[in-house]
C-alpha cells in the first residue's frame, strides 16, 4: 500500500509538470492568434488592443520612421494615437484599425510616419504614448538602426534631389551657344560675298559709258 501511494504521488507530479510545459492548450488561445514582440522592442495591450513590435529606425543622420504592429482583436473599430512624449521628432501619428485586423504602421506597411531631423542616436531610448480606447500608456521606446539585419529594412535612406538639377539645366544651354555660331557666320558669308559682286560689276560697266 505504501509503494501505491508512492507511484500516484509521482504520477501526479508528472502530470503536473506536463500541463506546465504545455500550457493548457486545450483551453487557452492558439499561439498562432497572438502577436510577438522581440525583446529589443516595446509592446503594450490597451484593452482589445495590442501594439507590439514599436521602436524607432534612424540612420542616426536625422532620418527616421516609427515602426509598429497594431493587432486590433474586439469586435469595433478603434483609433490608436502613438506620440512622441520627449517632443520634436514629429513622429507621431493616429490609426484607424477595424476589427479583427492587424494593421502595420512603417515603411512599407499601412501607414508611414518618418521625421528628417530625429536628434536622438541609435542605442538610445525615448518615451512614447499609446493610447486606444480611453486608456493611455507610456512605453520606453528603443532607437535602432540597421547595425541588426532584421531592423535595417525599415532604416529610411534619403535620397538626394538637388545634384541632377543643375547638370540638366547648363546642357541645353550651352548647346544652343554652339548651334548658333555657325548660322551667324553662315549669314555674314553670303552677304559679305553678295556685295562685292554688286559693287563691281556696276562700276565696270558705268566707267566706259562715262568716258
């Protein structure tokens, strides 16, 4: 009897560590419906809202683009406002996600929010506000720049528009200067050649009727 109660006690506790490990999958959600944030980044839920994967990628020139993940799991639309509490970056933004949606806030995603003069430098961390539904929160939010291969997609690239400008307005220019060289000295060619015979020939045949 005693070995009986033995072996039940560590069938028990077998059982136990077992649900632990699976987490009860039979009654709680899919991990499949859930969203995951790295480790490096900010997330936060505000009722049936939850904004994950948040930070901030700058080219640490004073380029930079809000990122984030908006998973909007009720059954009513919701506007989702993130700002930047630490001012002046201008990223900041207001989303309207429906139902049952996931909405991406970042280059290439939803929506775009970027900034060309973002003072802050990768590596550092800045306060940003979440709120939907009523309910508000404040979140430390990472700076990253490309140094990790999965943040460098969403590094904005300036590109340069003032350097074509210049190159493309001097060579019509300069190619109307030449085009109109030789039409000129064509013109004086003519009439420099049309006069003399004139002139010449008028006053050979005046001079013998004169004498």
């Amino acid at each position: 009897m005693h070995l009986t109660r033995r072996a039940l006690a560590a069938s028990a506790l077998a059982l136990a560590s077992l649900t632990a490990a699976t987490g009860c999958t039979a009654t709680n959600r899919q991990q499949t419906l859930d969203t995951y944030a790295p480790g490096a980044v900010a997330s936060t839920s505000l009722g049936t809202v939850h904004v994950g994967g948040l930070f901030v990628a700058a080219d640490g020139e004073g380029a930079a683009a809000l990122v984030a993940r908006i998973v909007n799991q009720g059954d009513d639309p919701v506007s989702v406002e993130i700002s930047d509490q630490d001012g002046g970056s201008g990223l900041q933004g207001t989303f309207d996600v429906e139902p049952g949606t996931t909405y991406d806030v970042g280059p290439g995603g939803d929506d775009s929010v970027t900034a060309s003069s973002f003072d802050q430098p990768p590596g550092q961390v800045i306060t940003m506000r979440v709120s939907a539904g009523g309910q508000d929160r404040d979140l430390a939010v990472p700076v990253l720049d490309g140094t990790l291969e999965q943040f460098a997609q969403y590094v904005p690239t300036p590109t340069p528009t003032a350097s074509p400008t210049p190159r493309d307005t001097g060579e019509p220019s300069a190619t109307g200067t030449r085009t109109g060289s030789p039409s000129a000295s064509g013109t004086d060619a003519r009439s420099a050649t049309g006069a003399p015979e004139g002139d010449s020939s008028e006053t050979a045949s005046g001079s013998p009727s004169d004498g």
